[in-house]
C-alpha cells in the first residue's frame, strides 16, 4: 500500500471492562522494539532516519532498542525484536479495513505488519506480488507475537492506522476512520494485552511519543496523547472503541502534508491508564502542556546555539540543495526574498540558507536546534544520515561578528 514521505514521527492497566492485568514494574530496562518494514530503494531510509530518532529518543533515557530494519525485518527477526517488549514501534506499509481494494479484508494480512517477505533478496524491494514484501496481518501477530504485558504499540507513517485515506482515495469519514483505528487496534489490546495504541503520520511522532512514555511513565494516556505538538484540540473525536469494551477511540483531524486535512494521528485504549501504572485521571486536553519545565528555552546566546539537529528530505524551489530549517524561536521560517544565511559547524561549517521552519520539539526534552536537508547533512558531517540526529553549532551571527562579551 501507499508510503507516505516525511520531509518537513508500561507498563499499564486498563481499568474497568478492558480487565487487562497489571503487569510488576521490572528492575531490567524497558526494552523499545522498532520495526522498519520495506517501503522501496527511495522511502526506506527516510523511513529508518525516523525509527533512529525513536531509538535515540529510547537509548537516552536507559531503554534497550532492539531493532529489526528492512532488508533484515524478516518474520523471525521481528518476532525475536518484539519479545518482551515494552514499547513496540512499526514503520512501514499499512493496510486497514476498510480499504478500497476489498470488501471482505482477510485478518492474516490486515491491520499488521509489512514485513521482508519469503522472496526478499537483500534490498528495501516491497512488491507482495512477488514475495519481496509479505503483509502479517492482526491474526499472525496475535498467534506469534510475545510482547511484555502491558505494552504499547506505536504505529507511524502506516497507511490507514491513525484513520487516514490513501492519497488516491477519498477522504475519510469520521465512521471510517474510527473503524480503521478501532480495527488496528484490535489485536494489541485484546489478544496481547496492551495498554495502549498510538497511531501518527506526524515527523518523528514515534520518536516524541517513545521520549514522553519514557520521561513522564505516570501521565495519563489521554495526557501523551495531546502532549504532541501537532495536536490539534478542535480537531479531537473521542468514541467509545467499536471493538474493545472498555477503551476508547481517538482521532485526531488536522491539517498536514501541504495542508490537507485528515486523521494524521489517534489513540486507542483507556485515556486514564499509565505507562507507568498510576491511575491518574486524564485532564483536559485543551490544557495539557507538552514537555518539561526542566528544558532550557531555546534561545541564541550570543549569536550561538547548540543542540541536536534532525535531517529532511528538501524544501519546495530548494530541491538537490542544501538548506536548513530553524524553529521560530531563533528565526526559522520562509523567506519573503533573500534568505537569512548562517552557519552551521558539526564535523564542518558550511553557510547555510534557512528556508523553512521546524516545530523541533521546541521545549521538550527532543529539542532540536535546526533541521537539515539531507545534502546539507552530507556537506556538514560525516556521521550517517540514518543515525537521525546530530550535534551542532548554529551561528546566527556569523562567528566574526560575534561580541565577545
């Protein structure tokens, strides 16, 4: 099924109904399996930069990664990955219910995982018709899979899990879109005992919501949910789940790729339940502020910032070039002209124009500083393009004219 490209993604109970049982708090690590499934030559390594960011976001904070990475995300691999996990992360094709191609969706291949296939030969190729790529649909998982009680599934930039159509198709309804989540959802929370669901198109969405589950394990569900920084609240359906009694379903529609508006992100399970296994009562999602107070504002001292940079693919009328993005707060955005130059040091500095802006995690615990374009990351560093992030120097002001107060 259709990629989508990104260039700009326990430990719990649910209470009640759900009678889902309380797993022990272990002494071990928690341990973040992340799936990258073949999405062909060009997408797959987009597709692996967001699964880094995820584990970088999982490593830094003591979690052990296991990953399993097209062209080695076979069935037995990805089995062995997800073993006792607590944290499941998947990136890759997708194919929900409903869907255009069928009106009587086979549960061995739906609502799953796009996976090497028993014909791959050692490349991203992602053709079902030959083998290269073999869908493990909600039935398959739920006889195989052996994740930690309690877990999580994350599910990013898979067709249909957060609700959306594919890009051919029409626009999902709300019905619709609560089926298709409601239907992904299914196996993780009532077969294998999850705790909860997120599904999200958003850039390193995955990456935000593994660093949120790890740095506030007693926030409420409902409470990660919103501490995206894409959430919108106006756009924010919350339907009793069509499939688990109990649990809910929530959409969330949103203005994303170019400004259409679709059901980019959403949640599955009970709003209240914890990662961590509190049973705090969610708050108002209106209200909730993402991150932590304990991140420094981010701000040019001097002319000077620091920090960790992400990559992009590259920006409209900048294609092939190298380019940057900056958050707002330090003078990110499109230029009305000429654009802004600095200069950006990693292994090398290299004058950079900033065409673009970058939410960037802007006070939270992912902070970014700047967002390259990948021939930008080239001209910069010599660290690889999949390892997602790299540190820094952005001169807002070029070095010499600097103060040197």
């Amino acid at each position: 099924m259709r990629s989508v490209l990104v260039i700009a993604t326990m430990v719990a109970t649910l209470l009640g109904s759900l009678g889902l049982a309380a797993p022990a708090r272990a002494s071990t690590p928690t341990k973040v399996a992340i799936i990258v499934g073949p999405v062909g030559e060009e997408l797959t390594p987009v597709y692996i930069s967001l699964a880094e960011a995820a584990a970088i976001a999982a490593e830094t904070r003591g979690a052990t990664v296991a990953r399993a990475y097209s062209p080695d995300a076979s069935a037995e691999n990805v089995l062995a990955a997800v073993d006792g996990a607590n944290i499941v992360v998947y990136l890759g094709h997708g194919v929900g219910t409903p869907n255009p191609y069928s009106d009587a969706p086979n549960p061995a291949t739906t609502n799953g995982w796009g996976l090497n296939g028993p014909n791959a030969v050692g490349t991203h190729a992602d053709a079902w018709s030959d083998g290269t790529l073999a869908y493990y649909g909600e039935s398959w998982i739920a006889e195989h899979a052996r994740p930690a009680p309690g877990w999580v599934m994350i599910y990013s930039n898979a067709c249909y899990a957060p609700g959306a159509s594919e890009g051919f198709d029409t626009l999902a309804t709300e019905d619709v879109a609560a089926k298709r989540v409601s239907d992904y959802s299914r196996a993780p929370l009532a077969d294998l005992g999850a705790s909860a669901y997120f599904a999200t198109d958003f850039f390193e969405g995955a990456a935000h919501i593994v660093g949120t589950l790890l740095d506030q394990p007693g926030l409420a569900y409902g409470d990660v949910f919103a501490a995206e920084p894409r959430f919108s609240p106006d756009g924010l359906a919350r339907l009793p789940h069509g499939t688990v009694p109990g649990a809910e379903t929530w959409l969330d529609r949103t203005a994303y790729f170019d400004g259409k508006v679709d059901y980019w992100y959403a949640f599955a399970g009970d709003p209240s339940a914890t990662f961590g296994g509190a049973a705090n009562g969610v708050t108002a999602v209106t209200d909730t502020v993402a991150g932590s107070a304990t991140v420094p504002p981010l701000v040019a001292v001097d002319g000077l910032v620091t920090g960790m940079a992400s990559s992009y693919g590259e920006s409209a009328g900048w294609e092939g070039k190298a380019t940057v993005a900056l958050p707002l707060e330090i003078g990110g955005g499109i230029p009305d002209g000429q654009p802004t130059i600095v200069l950006v040091c990693a292994d090398r500095c290299v004058s950079l124009p900033v065409v673009d802006s970058c939410p960037c995690y802007v006070g939270t615990p992912d902070q970014r500083v700047a967002n390259l374009s990948h021939e930008a990351w080239r001209q910069v560093t010599d660290f690889p393009l999949e390892e997602g992030l790299v540190r820094v120097e952005v001169h807002i002001a070029p070095p010499a004219t600097r103060s040197s107060s």
